[in-house]
C-alpha cells in the first residue's frame, strides 16, 4: 500500500494575499530603516561631567593694624556728689532732675530762718566784744600815761594792757563766728559746683537733710567729655609701655581708640588715653586705664557698659584673603588654591587676625596664588574647574565680629583678644 505525504501549509504554494502581505511587511520595514537612519538624535551632555564655575580672588597684601578690645564702663570726666552742708529742712528743689546745669546754679534751699537768726547773735556779740575792746583800750592808755609818771603801779600797767589783748581776741573770735554765722546761712543754697548732668534728686521738700547724711541729695557728672575706665593685664601694659615709655601723653598719639557701644554702633568720635592708674591689683594683676572721649549731645551717660578697641600693631605686609575663602574643618583652616591648569589644590593655612571683608594669612599661601572664594562646596582635591573672577559685596559697615582664638585675659570683651578691622 503506497504512503501518502501532507505537507505543511506553510510549504504549500503562496497564495495572492501572502505575497501582498509579505510585500507590505518588506515595505514598512524599508521605511523604518530609513526613518531611524534620517532622524538621528543629538547626544546630551550630563552635567554631572562638567567643570564647575567657581569665583576666585587673588591674594593680596597690605599694612594690617591688628586691634585689641576691653569692656570698659562710661563715667563722667568730673563727678559731684551733691549733700547739705548744714542741717535743715529743704524748702526747695530748683532744678528738673536729670537735666543739663551749670555751675553757680541753685541746686535746693535748706530753711535759711535759724541761720539767720545765728548770723545776728553772732553780729552782736562781735559788736559787745568791740566795745568792750574800745573800753580797754582806754584803760591800757591811761594807765601806760600815768605809769611814766609814777601814778600807778608797773603791774596796774600791766594788767590793763593784757585785758586789752585779751579784748582784742575776743574781737576776733567773734569776727570769726560772724564769717561762720555767713557760711551757714550761704550754705542753705545749694549751688552746682561744676557743669553737668544732674541725677534725679534722693530727697524730697520738706525732708530734713544734713552733712552726716550717707545719701548724697544728687549725683553731678560732667559728660562732655566722658572717661571710659578698664582694665589691661600687667602683661599688656608692660608690652605697650615699651612703646611710650609710661608717659600717657606719648601714648595718645600713638594708640588710636575706638569704642563700640551696646547696640554694636561704632562711636563716631576718637578718644585718646588721659590716665593710668599708679597701682596694679593685687587680687586681679590687672591695672584701670582711663581715655577719654568728647560727647557732644550728652548722648553718652556715665555708667553704660562699651568696648574700647585700641590698635596695638600693625602687621607689615600682610597676606589678605576673603573671609569667605577660609574653610574650618576640626579647628583647622583650609582654602582651595587654584593651580595653573584650573585644578584645585586644598591647603592647611594659619590665620591671623581679620581685617574688614578680608583675613590675615599668616602661613601657607603666596602673594601671587589666587583660591576659590564662591563655591568652595563645589571642589576637591586635583578636580578641575573653570575660575571666574570674584566680586565682593559692598557693605556699609566691615565685619567687626574677632576670629574665635585664644581665650580673652581679664577685662577682654569675649570672642577673642585680636582683630583688625578698618579705622
């Protein structure tokens, strides 16, 4: 028996609508290849990849005065205390507390009626003792007449002579009782001894005040100009008296001094040294210096609280980086120094003080270098970048604020004992 073959129907003979199938598929296929090969995409650059742009500055140099601050106290350049000279009832206040007198100027009135009245015992017994004198006078010229005559006795003389003195001292002690008697009644009007601000008044009219009082009846400063008193280390004084022999008038010329107030304000006036103290405490080893500044405007009162910055050198030549180039890391300052080609390098530094916008480098760079200013976070070590030039902010005021140091000596305002910043 034969065997019959089926074969697939794939392998059969292709029927109109395979081939228009098989043509169409070719087609679409040619099309597509030449769509992808006219159509090709632009490749995009990750920006991950690219150089980042950084801000540089160069390094530069300058005179660099370094300055020291101390927390001084403000008090008036001359200070009365005001009391009562004699005891008495107030009978006035003639003058606003806390206001501007000048000296001369009726301060209060003690009830001037008992004083008055002491003032005329003391005019008449001045005037018995007078006549009294007149009478023995008299006498003694009498008896110095007849004694050359042989009437009276040398001791008769002699007796009436010495009641004259006696009369004539008297005289003179109620002379003196009299000027007293004056004093007392002056005394009731007390009078500002100096110019200056006056304090609100401790007593009241009608109290009864007197010298022994412990309370003064008010506090006279003059504040035009102000002393700011505070105290420097012996050691510091030692180091600055090498530059003015002690004398402080060399000093004056050769310390300028500023004084920051409490709200931060720079006072706009200089001041200048006026006094050392002659004594070092013993309990501090610290020694009270006092400078002196003009307040017009009485804008300064005695008892506030400022800083008082003296410049105590000055750096020659100075390496000045922008603040913002110093990087600290676990104490220790970085900066990113930019290499020829536009690599970065990371250095240690040491910094000085700072001064204005910009830091003292002290070791570590060169004048010629240049380092990153914005965009430190960006770099590493040997990565490239592409440098612009750095364009510092202007500010109204320079930053103040000292680099954190060593710890301040008795007297130093906290923060740090150095720092240099523009006059």
């Amino acid at each position: 028996m034969a065997s019959t073959t089926f074969a697939p129907p794939h392998a059969s003979r292709s029927t109109p609508l395979a081939r228009l199938a098989a043509r169409t598929g070719l087609a679409l296929g040619a099309a597509a290849v030449l769509a992808l090969g006219g159509c090709k995409k632009p490749e995009v650059e990750n920006p991950l990849l690219m150089p980042p742009e950084v801000e540089v500055a160069q390094v530069t140099r300058g005179d660099v005065p370094v300055f020291r601050e101390w927390i001084g106290v403000v008090d008036g350049s001359n200070n009365a205390e005001i009391r009562a000279r004699v005891s008495g009832y107030i009978l006035s206040q003639n003058y606003a507390d806390g206001s501007p007198v000048k000296k001369g100027d009726l301060l209060f009135e003690i009830d001037p009626r008992p004083f008055e009245a002491s003032l005329a015992a003391a005019e008449a017994s001045l005037a018995e003792a007078e006549a009294e004198q007149v009478r023995a006078q008299l006498n003694a010229d009498k008896y110095t007449q007849t004694f050359e005559t042989g009437a009276v006795s040398k001791k008769d003389r002699d007796n009436t002579v010495q009641q004259n003195e006696a009369a004539k001292a008297k005289v003179k002690a109620e002379q003196a009782s009299v000027e007293q008697a004056k004093l007392n009644l002056l005394f009731t009007k007390v009078t500002a001894p100096l110019d200056g601000i006056i304090s609100i008044a401790t007593r009241n009219i009608g109290d009864l005040v007197g010298p022994t009082d412990p309370t003064p009846l008010a506090t006279l400063s003059t504040v035009d100009p102000v002393r700011v008193y505070f105290q420097v280390s012996e050691q510091t004084y030692l180091k600055a008296s090498e530059r003015f022999s002690g004398h402080v008038k060399e000093a004056a010329g050769q310390f300028p001094v500023k004084m920051i107030l409490a709200d931060g304000s720079v006072y706009p006036r200089d001041g200048r040294f006026v006094a050392v103290d002659r004594e070092v405490q013993g309990s501090t080893g610290t020694i009270r210096i006092a400078v002196e500044f003009p307040n017009p405007g009485n804008r300064l009162r005695p008892g506030q609280f400022a800083r008082v910055r003296i410049a105590v050198h000055v750096v020659k030549d100075a390496l000045l980086v922008p603040q913002q180039a110093l990087d600290e890391l676990q104490g220790s300052y970085q900066v990113a120094v930019l290499n020829p080609d536009n690599t970065v390098s990371i250095r240690v530094v040491k910094p000085g003080p700072r001064f204005g916008p910009d830091w003292v480098v002290l070791e570590g760079l060169k004048p010629e270098e240049k380092v990153v200013v914005e965009g430190i976070q960006k770099v590493a070590q040997g990565k490239t970048v592409v440098p612009k030039p750095y364009q510092a902010e202007k500010t109204a005021e320079p930053p103040t604020a000292p680099p954190a140091a060593p710890q301040p000596e008795n007297g130093e305002a906290p923060g740090g004992p150095e720092t240099a910043a523009n006059r």
